[in-house]
C-alpha cells in the first residue's frame, strides 16, 4: 500500500499565500506536515578593524601588497573550478545567510580576461617620518614546488523510490556520507578530501579505480560517484605568477584547494561560516544591549590564505560576530512583537502579522524542525491560517480524500497536540522545493549560527560589537599568535599528505613609517587641520594648483543595455558643468574633452591608453549595475 499524500488548498489568510498559486499533490513519507535552508607592538593609539569576511571576496586583496625578503624559487588553461562560485544577486534568496559547517573555499571565480601582475611593497622607498616595523597577521606556508592536486568532480546521491536522487545537503549530511566512506575505503583509495560541495581532491590519478561507492546509514543507502577529473593545479604555477613581470592568471584555484584542505580537521570541534570560525560549545553573549533581543555575540577567528611576494601565506586574525539565538520562534516572535504570545489566548492579530511581515529579519533567517526523523530546514514566506483552521486534504492509497485542520493532522501523524492551536501557521518553503509548507509556531526554532546583519542591531548593539572586536595592539598578537598555536597545523594528517608546513612560531613583519600629520594651508591662509585623512575644505581656495590640459569621459557599458540618446545627452550637460564648478575652487580644466564607450573587459587597456596619452584625469561612468568594473577600475589606477 502507498503511503498517502495530502495537499493544501491556498489560505483564506490574506497575510500568508501573497499570491501563491493552487498548490499540487505531496507525498508525506518522512516529511514535516508537507514534504516540501595591522598590529603593531609598541603602538597603543593606532586600532585595526578586524578583517571582514567579505574581504575575502576580492582575489586582488589576496594578492597581498603584504612585502618580504625574495626568496629565490623558481600557466596553461585550466577547467573551470566551481567550488565557490560567487552569488549571483539575481538568483532567489541572495540575501540569506551563508550555510554553518560549509568548508568549501569563498575565493570566487574570476574572468579569464582579467590578469593582473602581483603587488611589489615600495619598502626601499622614502626617508620621512619614524621608521617602524609592523606584524602583518601572516604566517608563512611552505610548499614543495613539486606538488600537483587533482579535482574530480563528484555526485553524493541517496537511493529513493526506486532510483538515485542527489542528496540534498538541508537533509543529508553529505560531508558524514562521504567521510564514512572515505574510512571504509582507505585501503582501496588514496589519500583525499571533500570540499562539502562537488568536488573531491587528491594527488593521486583515481579514475582507474573504482567510480562509485555505496554505504548504508540509518536505513538509507547513499552512493558516491566520482564522474570526472574537472581541473588540475601545480604549485609551479603560483611561482610563475609570482615571479612574472607581467600580468598573468591568477593561482586561486590552488589557493581554493588549500583553504578547502585547512578546514577538514577543524570542522568536527568547531563551526565553519565562510572564513570565520567559532568554537561550537562556546557561551554565547546575550547581556546588555543584546538581553531580550533575540541577538547574541560570539569569539572567533579569521583564517584565509593569501599569495604574497614571498609566495602562499596564511592570515589569522581575531573575530566578534552576532547570531541569531537559537531559540524557538514562539519566543523570537513574542521578543519583537513585545508581548508573549503565550497569554490573551495565545492568538495574533491580523495587524500583529503585518507588523512581523515588515521584519526584514524574517526574509533572512532561517528556521528549523525537530520532530520528524530528519531535521528539516525552511526559509519563511509568510503566515497562514490558524492551525486548528488551516485545511489539510489527505489522499488515501485508493483515491478516496478527507479533510483535516492541521493540528488534527499532527495529532494523527505525528501524535503530537499542540498547545497553542490558535497561533497561525508559518507559511515556509524548503529550499529545492516549490512547495509551501505551513508549520505551527510552536514546532518552529531558529536555526543556530546565522548572522545577523548590522543593519538589524541598535546603535548600543553595533556599540559593543564593536568594543569586544577592536583590542589593543598586545591583547590582539597575542589572541592571535594563541590562535595560530591552537590549530596546530604542522600535526595535520591533510596537510602532512602534502608535506605542506606553516611556520607559526613568528608573524611576518614589513617595514613602515609613521608620517606627521600634515597641515593643509589654503590661498586665503586658513590651516586646516587633518584628522585621520580628512579635513573640511568649504569656503576655502586652494592655494596653487595643476591646469587640466586633456581629459576625457569613458563611459563603462554593463553589457545589458547600450546607452541611449538621453544618457549620453545628460552625460554631455555634466561634463560641460564640471569645468565651471571646479573653477571656483581654482582649478583650471579644458573645457574640451573626449568620449569613449568601453565594455567591461577593455578597461585595463583603456587606463593604459589614457595614461600613455597624457591625460591628467579621467572620468569613468558606469552604466547598469555593474560593482566588478568599479573594482577594475580602482584596481588598476592604484596598480598600474
């Protein structure tokens, strides 16, 4: 006999379905209630911000301008890697938060097009100011220079009705599946590791071995095929680039590998968010401004691998970051509507879901349920009817249907009864699924370890975030060289397979000068003081400057639209103003200018052309939306 299925009719609820459709038949077998987640040691007075984990975004920044002794060790096309591919912002929830205990590298894929030389420090340079010397949170990586990884690509999938699906990572533990297997087929494997993604790597060859692997767990059969060899990198390649006088592709592939391997032995003690990490049984902060909040703080570390003029180096730095409580939702929901929902006959007003609909929280977060077999995990649409009155249709094994409320439903399924029947459902959705889901409050709870935007917090919240991440010089190298002493690389079994060493007895250090600051003396003899790189500058005239002979307008298209005969008719305007206004504070600009449209990929060339034509200034205007031309542009007028 079948199991039965069941299907919702749309809510009467005008706060829950938001225009959602008829919905289809479910299959209820092992489901919810419906089937369908720099420090420097002597400096006191100079604070460095903690390393955002978006940094980490932007392979330039990885190509530190961080400068050491040369040492003296000596690029074909590859397949493209997509371990970590970037976020694309129209993909569906671009804004949730990124998945607890993924260890698969955040170093993004870039554009063939784009190759850049690596960034050489100008330490010989200069004689002003105090020279110093300043730790740079880098930690040198040793690498044989013989060393090649090879990428397979890879499918985790699990025996369901009669075939083999993908194993969705919201319900199966993909990296468990492929570790127990791992340890069961050591002898018949070599060496290797999982990215959590879709990707295996080992320095061995292994498609003359066996291509498929199959393991029971809990009931379930799962099966790991390895299909094909996607890419493979060499450590020669990084030296290549590094030693290059001219621009090259860039090593982060290899750079992406590495990180992967640094995460395997952590991930079982601690929790794993892109390039953060945070002890797992650790006290969460939740006094102060963060009591009664839903919000509380976390202590971590920062850990990224960088290529530097010295070849790889590995950065550590200390991290404060605030979480969602892992609590259940009657409660998180009671904290921002101010009163417990639990009282006045546990019900919630029409208007009361409105209010909660407005929470930008709610679009964001994630939330979980515990009582079917597997945990399942949704993402929140909505609300729907109450659960004493939100219909259920059951479709029994001989065609025959009935009628429910979905607290009936759970008594009959699940033999669970609610106490708060007249709370509404969440309207949720599981992320693979089209289906809504509508779940009782009570049997919701925050996922645990999920950021919270800053936007979200108080200004007393964003306040001591901000006091327990910024640390004096001391206190911030010595959490930091503690870090780097806990993780006791060189006692890694991954990185010993590679007979890769880190050296974390010391941190790398740069030289430096301390500049005084200066005082900026205007034509009408006003001294402007400047704190911290700014200084007010209305009503004041400057007191000689440089004439712009030949400058030129580069409008920048996005690739979606050309612009039109109003852009470019506005862009003209502008330019024609901007010579007038720059006048009045003495600045002498030719009124004649010229106009280029360039696509993405031919900035680089037209910076080089601008500058070789002797133009003083060029102005770059972006059409569309477009934030990778903008760093392009920054990259290259800054580099070059």
């Amino acid at each position: 006999m079948s199991a039965p299925s069941y299907r919702y009719p749309p809510s009467t609820n005008t706060c829950g379905n938001r225009g959602h459709g008829r919905k289809p038949h479910y299959d209820t077998r092992n489901k919810d209630i419906d089937p369908s987640s720099y420090i420097t040691p002597n400096t006191h007075h100079h604070y460095r911000r903690p390393l955002s984990p978006v940094s980490v975004g932007d392979v330039c920044n990885r190509v530190s301008k961080v400068s050491f002794e040369n040492n003296n060790h000596t690029h074909n096309s590859r397949i493209r890697n997509r371990s970590a591919e970037p976020h694309h912002p129209d993909k569906p929830y671009d804004n949730r938060p990124p998945s607890v205990n993924a260890i698969r590298s955040v170093v993004p894929d870039r554009s063939q097009h784009e190759q850049i030389p690596i960034c050489f420090r100008p330490d010989s340079g200069g004689t002003k100011g105090q020279v110093i010397t300043l730790y740079t949170n880098h930690f040198k990586c040793n690498l044989s220079e013989t060393l090649a990884i090879n990428q397979y690509t890879v499918h985790v999938n699990v025996f369901k009705r009669g075939k083999w699906c993908n194993a969705n990572k919201r319900q199966h533990n993909r990296f468990e599946i492929v570790q127990k297997i791992l340890q069961r087929e050591a002898d018949n494997l070599p060496f290797v590791w999982f990215d959590d993604g879709n990707f295996l790597y080992s320095r061995e060859l292994l498609l003359d071995r066996a291509r498929t692997y199959e393991i029971t767990i809990k009931n379930q059969i799962y099966q790991l095929a390895i299909k094909d060899m996607s890419d493979r990198v060499t450590v020669d390649d990084m030296w290549q680039y590094v030693r290059s006088k001219t621009p090259c592709k860039r090593p982060q592939d290899l750079i992406r590998m590495l990180e992967t391997l640094l995460k395997q032995t952590i991930r079982s003690r601690m929790v794993c968010i892109r390039n953060q990490f945070f002890e797992k049984n650790q006290m969460l902060y939740d006094g102060g401004p963060f009591q009664n909040s839903g919000f509380a703080l976390a202590q971590g570390f920062y850990q990224a691998m960088f290529v530097t003029q010295i070849g790889p180096t590995l950065t550590i730095d200390t991290k404060c970051s605030c979480f969602y409580r892992n609590i259940d939702m009657l409660h998180f929901l009671s904290i921002y509507l101010g009163r417990d929902l639990k009282i006045n006959g546990a019900m919630m007003s029409a208007d009361e879901k409105r209010a909660l609909l407005r929470m930008k929280c709610l679009e964001i977060i994630t939330v979980e349920t515990r009582h079917t077999f597997n945990k399942m995990v949704y993402n929140i649409r909505g609300f729907g009817d109450n659960a004493d009155q939100h219909p259920v249709t059951i479709d029994g094994p001989d065609g025959d249907s009935r009628k429910m409320s979905v607290a009936e439903y759970l008594v009959e399924k699940y033999d669970i009864k609610l106490k708060y029947p007249r709370l509404p459902t969440l309207e949720c959705v599981n992320k693979g699924a089209q289906n809504l889901s509508y779940i009782p409050i009570e049997l919701c709870f925050v996922e645990e370890w999920q950021i919270v935007d800053r936007s979200l917090m108080t200004t007393e919240q964003n306040a001591e975030k901000s006091k327990r991440s910024i640390l004096l010089p001391e206190v911030r190298f010595n959490k930091t060289m503690m870090i780097a002493n806990e993780r006791n690389f060189n006692n890694d079994p991954y990185l010993k397979h590679l007979s890769m060493t880190i050296d974390t007895n010391e941190m790398l250090q740069v030289k430096g000068r301390v500049l005084e600051p200066p005082n900026i003396v205007y034509r009408n003899n006003r001294i402007a003081s400047v704190t911290i790189g700014k200084w007010l500058m209305k009503g004041s005239l400057l007191q000689q400057t440089t004439r712009v002979h030949k400058w030129e307008m580069i409008l920048v298209k996005d690739g979606k639209r050309e612009p039109g005969h109003m852009d470019m008719q506005k862009l003209e305007e502008f330019c024609h103003m901007l010579p007038e206004t720059t006048r009045r504070y003495g600045i002498q600009m030719n009124p004649h200018f010229e106009t280029k449209i360039i696509s993405h990929h031919q900035i680089r060339q037209c910076i080089y052309d601008l500058h070789a034509s002797g133009a003083e200034f060029g102005l770059f205007i972006l059409i569309g939306d477009c934030p990778d031309s903008y760093q392009t542009i920054k990259r290259c007028a800054l580099q070059e």
